[in-house]
C-alpha cells in the first residue's frame, strides 16, 4: 500500500470530502456517473483519493454491466474528474490491474445550484408521481382500489419502529412505509456496507426529503429525491467508517 501513496494528492479527508461534493454538484454528471463516483470515493479513503476496485467488481456493486461502468469511467477521465493508471508487475511479466485516482481538476459553475440531493441521483425507475401528505395513494401514483393497511401492520416486523414512527405522520400505508425502507436498506449495502447503524440516517434522509417538498424542490418524485439523499449520506458515512481514525474532521450533518 505504501506504493500507492505516490499517487495520493489529498492532505485529509475533509479535502477529499470537500473535491467529492464539488464534482457532484459542479459537474453535470450522468446517473451512472455519479453513482460510480459515490462508489469510488467511497471505497478511496485508506490511500486518500485512489480506488483499486477492479471494473467488474465496481459493475457488481452498482447493479450494471461491465461495459456500462468502462464507459462511466472514461467519461469520467475525460472530464479531468479521475486517472486510469495501469500498475504493471515486473515479477509476473505482466500487467495486472488499474488504479482510479481523483484528481482536482478546475471546477466550472453549473448554470443551476444544486440541492442538497442532486436530481439527477434520483432513481427514475418508477412513473411520474403526484405526491400529497395523508392523501396519497402510492408511491407510484397508482390507483388502488383494495383495502389499504395502515403502519399498524408494520409493528414486529424488521422496520425499526423509530422509522415508522418518523414517517407514518406522511405515509400511514403499510406497503409505502414498507417501500421507503426498502430504498433505505437498498441503498446502505450499495454506498455504505461498513455502516451497521442505519436508522438515523434514513430517519434524516426522510426529514430532509420532506423539507424540499414543502420548498417546492422536488422536480420528479418523492421516492427519487429520498434515495438520492439517502445515497449522498451514505457515500460520506462510508468514508467516514473507512478512514484512518481522528482524521475525519467533517460533520455532514451540518455542512450536507
């Protein structure tokens, strides 16, 4: 590992964190970029700035083909956001694998300041969702016409009660509290797999989702918003859990 400090251009990890949060909010980044970028970042810490994930193992994590993150990464190279540097070793005589490392790069502004989730993080997998406290029907917008079971349904049940508790004064359906913790557990085994403790995190993805809703700064869903605010918190949680310890200077939940 000591090899690989060459490449290491980051004093402390709030620095990093700092270049992290800039390229996502200045850079007008595909979906996939900017969740391969959460990936790497968070996976960069014990040699601050420089990821040795293999392509197909980045592909596995992120649920996508191994074509799909080669071409995440060149586009990637070629905005100045990261180097591919190929590690050669002479005792085999041959070449065996790739080093991603972030570079600072000069940031341009984008036209349109960012939220503190961005966009276009959002999973948009779903249809257009019209969303409306108490009154909402489902996450997906669709009619249903079937008896609806309240959060009641959900005591026992693996969803911590803390979560229910925070959200049922919003969604008082069984199947979308149930849908929303989903998203939670989802997304904290793809950004942040080191982190055991989950609750609070979700329990503060949610409040600040509910917050741009009630600013008009949702532009496409509820759901989509959550899970990229859940993911952006998760990426910092992960590179918090991984760090060298007493070198984590950053409090997300002041300055996310």
């Amino acid at each position: 590992m000591q090899s690989l400090r060459e490449y290491e251009v980051f004093e402390t990890v709030s620095e990093f964190n700092e270049y992290i949060n800039n390229v996502l909010t200045q850079f007008d980044l595909k979906k996939t970029d900017r969740e391969l970028v959460w990936l790497l970042s968070g996976h960069s810490v014990k040699v601050l700035g420089v990821c040795w994930l293999k392509v197909q193992t980045m592909a596995d994590m992120l649920g996508k083909s191994y074509k799909t993150i080669q071409r995440s990464l060149k586009r990637l190279k070629e905005m100045g956001i990261i180097e591919r540097i190929e590690q050669f070793r002479p005792v085999q005589g041959g070449h065996s694998s790739f080093l991603t490392v972030f570079r600072p790069t000069v940031l341009t502004e984008r036209e349109e300041a960012p939220e503190p989730a961005p966009e276009s993080t959002q999973d948009d997998s779903g249809s257009s969702e019209t969303f409306s406290f108490k009154s909402i029907k489902s996450l997906n917008n669709k009619d249903v016409r079937e008896p609806v079971l309240d959060y009641s349904f959900l005591r026992n049940s693996h969803i911590p009660e803390e979560f229910i508790h925070a959200v049922k004064p919003f969604f008082d359906s069984a199947k979308e509290i149930y849908q929303l913790w989903g998203k939670v557990l989802a997304t904290s085994r793809r950004y942040a797999p080191d982190v055991i403790d989950i609750t609070e995190i979700a329990i503060d993805a949610f409040k600040q989702t509910v917050f741009a809703y009630k600013m008009g700064k949702i532009r496409k869903t509820f759901k989509g918003y959550f899970w990229g605010t859940l993911s952006g918190i998760f990426s910092v949680e992960q590179r918090r859990k991984v760090a060298p310890k007493g070198i984590f200077s950053w409090n997300w939940l002041e300055d996310y």
